[in-house]
C-alpha cells in the first residue's frame, strides 16, 4: 500500500475517534435555558390570529356598539355618534362628553384598532407569570362590545424589547400575545387628548360670514378697540382707504393694515389651543384661572346674526418661555390654553394693526385740496373732470382732469405728483391724549373726498425735537417724524417753481 493511502486511512481513522469525542462533549454539554419573553418561531406560527371578533356574527368585523376604555387616567365609554352609510365609515362620541367638541377621528381609533386586532406573535402559551409582561399593572383594559350582544376584553401589557410590539392578553386566555404598538397607543391617552383644540371651527368656504365687527376690551386699555367691515372694500369704483376690509373706529379711526389686522378681525374661525385645560369647569375652576372676570373679552359679531365671545386671562410664561392664555368661549364648557401669538386679542395694541397712512384718498376722488405751511401763501388745488369723460371710467389719469391752483390752470401731472409726496406720510405712534401746541401747525391739508362726499383736515404741529403732532379734523391721532413734515414745507415752496419734489428725508 503506498504511503499516501496509508496516510488518507489513518486521518480517517483519526477523525472517527475524534468526532465520537464530539459527539460525547455534546451530549454532556448543558441544556440551553430559553427565556418565555424571547421570540423563537412561534412568532411565524402565531402571526396574523385575530383576537377581537364578534363571535356571534358570520361577520367577523360585526358592528360595534360600545368600546370602555380603562387606563392609568380615566375611564372613557366609546359609543356611535353616526351610522355607517354606503359612503362614509361610522363616526364615535364619547359618553357623558357628548356636549364638548371631540376630536372624533381619534375617537374613532379607540373602536377601529381594537375590533378585528390580529396579532404579531404568540409569546408564550399557558403564561404563569403575567407580571414579567406588565399586566400585574397595565397600561389599560378594553371591553369591545358588538351589536350582537357578544364581547371581548383585552389588557394591554408593557413595549416588547423591539419597541414596536406591545404584549396583549385576551381576557380568559393565558396566552400572551404580541400586537403592534401603534394600534395600542391611544388607549392610554387622557380624556383631554380626545378633546379637540380648534376653540372654534372655521366655516367652509360657502358658509364663511362676514365679520360685521370686532370688540376688544382689556384691563390693561382704558379704551375699546372697535373694528368694522368697511363696506367700500368691495366697491370695486372706490379706490380709496386700504385692502383690508375692515376699518378701526375705535379708539380712533384709521385705516388698517391688510397682513396685521385679519388675525384680529378673523382669527377666531380655526382658532387653536396648544392644550386643553379643563372640561365641564364648574364656577370654582373658572374663577381660578381669571375667567369670571376675564382680562380679555374679544366679541365678533357676524352676518349670519352669530355672535361669538373669547374670555381670556391675563397672559402668563408657561415652562417652555412661551406667553399663554387661558381662554374659553362664552357659554362654552372648555377652557383651552392659547398662546398670546395666536390669539392676539389679549396683547394687540392700535398702532400694530394701523396701516399708518394718512392720506387714503384716491388723488382723483379729491374735488378739492388746501395747502399751507407756516408762512407760506395758502394754495387751494380744483380738479374737475373734462368735458367727455365719464366719472364712471376706470383708470383716469392727469390728462382726464383741469387743475387749477387758486383759480388758475395748473399742471395736473404736478398736481399728481404733489400728492404722490403726500400719501407717503406714515404715522410711527398713537398719541390720542396728547395736548395740540398753541400756535399756527407747521403745515396742513384739508381735502374733500366727493366719492364719499367727506372733508378732511390734517394738521402738523411742532411737537418735540424729533417729532411732529398730526391732528385730525382738531383731535390728537399721531406722532410722526418731524423732518417728513419740513418736507412738506419744502414741497410747498416747490410747487410753483417747477423743481422736483423732494421724496426722501431724514
């Protein structure tokens, strides 16, 4: 026999012995302990089992009449609000809560993810020890009970190691189940979660009314702030004032700026709270967070004849930094928590909705215009439309007009031109109680606008170093920059010298 079979033989040899000295080191070797919270094969074999059906339906899905929620927190009955139909799924109320605006597609959860619940995995079978799951303490118990008048109830454990899976009993089986987390979350939500945090829904498009006004009363103010549709802005002839469409008429009248105003006059429609302080308050509840004598009553009145009143308490810092309100609606049975950014009637003052113009005529409304400035001749301006041209035209322009200036022709363009200057007059501050100095103003203009067939006087005077006083028609509305109206005085000089206005200034 040649070496090399030889050798082949004794290795064979070799590997037998040594592979009986395996096999023995194996059967000697302990048994592997398993751990009843591991997930072995029994995962395959124990996915997809439907564990709450109506047993007493050939439908297995049946029809749910009643869901109770037992968790750490509350205890919540789920019952039907509405019907399925051919078209839409059924809807859910919760009892006793019936009057608070619910968020009933998370309501709905509660009977949705529960009814026809299959399982991830089978855990363990015939389970001794249910307090390794979470169950001698869980997270909440569902009762699911169907039309049919059968039920089933389940307990809800702790997260599995995956975090994706949460463990289930079915009650009257020891078997403990794997589920997925997300269809478990909401039954361990508070009452208040329910709740929906839209303090008031917003009308679809068809149904929106018109905000007829806006009433702000605040502790903080000794004035209302009143604002009120203006009924111009849908004129579509009328090209004065701004596009927003409501004016302010209290504590003074002034045009309104478009961006700054709507969330005043509209911004209760869709209104939403950050959180949900309290349902069904009673009177002590109320008073304890300032709404029976609320800082802030903001009232709008709409078209449809609805009112609608917020109460809000003074603004306070939550723990995040931010400024917030309590706030409810009058009559209504939940008091929210609104941040003061979205609901701005609790902090709003006049000057930050203010479009802040002065002049808001359109240049070829005004029939007439006086000037003057302090030791200067008065200058009186007619514009009249030429002969063949309709007052019903649309875009008219200098060529359409005669000026005259004190009763002689004038450059209309110049004209226009002059007041362009004068529409750039923005007010920086309200002062509504300021005194008018004694003396002449600085300068003024008086207008009449013969679209709406009212005359205005607006009046400059000399207030402080910096700044000017703008009285309106003799009451104290504005401050402004001092050097805005020294260019006034300058156009003034300029209109019958032919040079260009100054547009800019200190």
């Amino acid at each position: 026999m040649k070496k090399a079979v030889k050798g082949i033989i004794g290795l064979s040899a070799a590997l037998v012995v040594l592979g009986g000295g395996l096999a023995a080191l194996k059967l000697t070797e302990p048994e592997e302990k398993t751990d009843e919270s591991s997930v072995s094969s029994s995962e395959t074999e124990g996915a997809g089992i439907t564990l709450v059906q109506d047993t007493a339906s050939s439908d297995n899905a049946g029809t749910v009449s009643k869901v109770i929620v037992k968790n750490r927190t509350d205890e919540l009955t789920v019952t039907e609000l509405t019907a399925a139909t051919d078209s839409y799924a059924a809807t859910y109320t919760l009892e006793g809560y019936e009057d608070i605006p619910l968020n009933t597609s998370v309501v709905g959860t509660l009977v949705n993810n529960a009814n026809g619940l299959v399982s991830d995995s089978i855990v363990i079978e015939d389970c001794t020890d249910t307090a390794k799951y979470g169950f001698d303490d869980p997270e909440a118990s569902v009762e699911v009970t169907y039309a049919s008048g059968s039920s089933v109830k389940f307990v809800i454990g702790d997260a599995a190691p995956d975090a994706s899976s949460t463990y289930l009993m079915i009650d009257g089986d020891d078997t403990v189940y794997t589920v997925t987390s997300s269809k478990m979350a909401n039954y361990s939500k508070t009452l208040y979660d329910f709740v929906s945090t839209t303090v008031l829904e917003e009308p679809a498009e068809e149904d929106y009314p018109i905000v007829n006004s806006l009433r702000i009363q605040r502790e903080d103010i000794d004035y209302d702030i009143f604002l009120e549709y203006d009924d111009k802005s849908e004129d579509s002839d009328y090209t004065g004032g701004t596009s927003a469409t409501h004016v302010m008429r209290e504590p003074t009248f002034s045009y309104l700026s478009v961006e700054d105003s709507t969330p005043i006059t509209n911004g209760m429609f869709g209104l939403s709270a950050e959180s949900v302080y309290s349902v069904h308050p009673d009177e002590a509840s109320i008073a304890g967070v300032g709404l029976s004598e609320p800082f802030c009553t903001a009232t709008m009145s709409c078209d449809d004849g609805n009112d609608y009143v917020i109460l809000m308490s003074k603004p306070y810092i939550d723990e995040n930094g931010e400024e917030m309100h309590y706030a409810m609606l009058e009559g209504g049975n939940v008091i929210y928590i609104v941040s003061s950014e979205d609901a701005q009637w609790g902090t709003i003052t006049p000057i930050e909705i203010s479009s802040k113009i002065l002049f808001g005529t359109y240049v070829w409304n005004i029939s007439d215009m006086k000037v003057s400035g302090s030791g200067l001749e008065n200058i009186e301006f007619k514009a009249v439309l030429k002969d063949g041209i309709s007052e019903d035209s649309t875009n008219l322009a200098a060529e359409d007009f005669n000026v005259t200036k004190n009763g002689e022709v004038f450059d209309a363009e110049r004209y226009r031109q002059f007041y362009a200057f004068l529409v750039q007059a923005s007010a920086e501050e309200f002062a509504l109680d300021a005194e008018i100095p004694a003396g002449e103003p600085m300068a003024a203009v008086e207008f009449t606008d013969s679209y709406v067939n009212v005359t205005q006087k607006v009046e400059f005077y000399d207030y402080s170093s910096l700044s000017s006083l703008i009285v309106i028609n003799g009451e104290s509305k504005y401050l402004c920059s001092k050097s805005y109206v020294e260019t006034i005085v300058e156009n003034i000089k300029r209109i019958d010298t032919g040079e260009d206005y100054l547009t800019t200034w200190r």
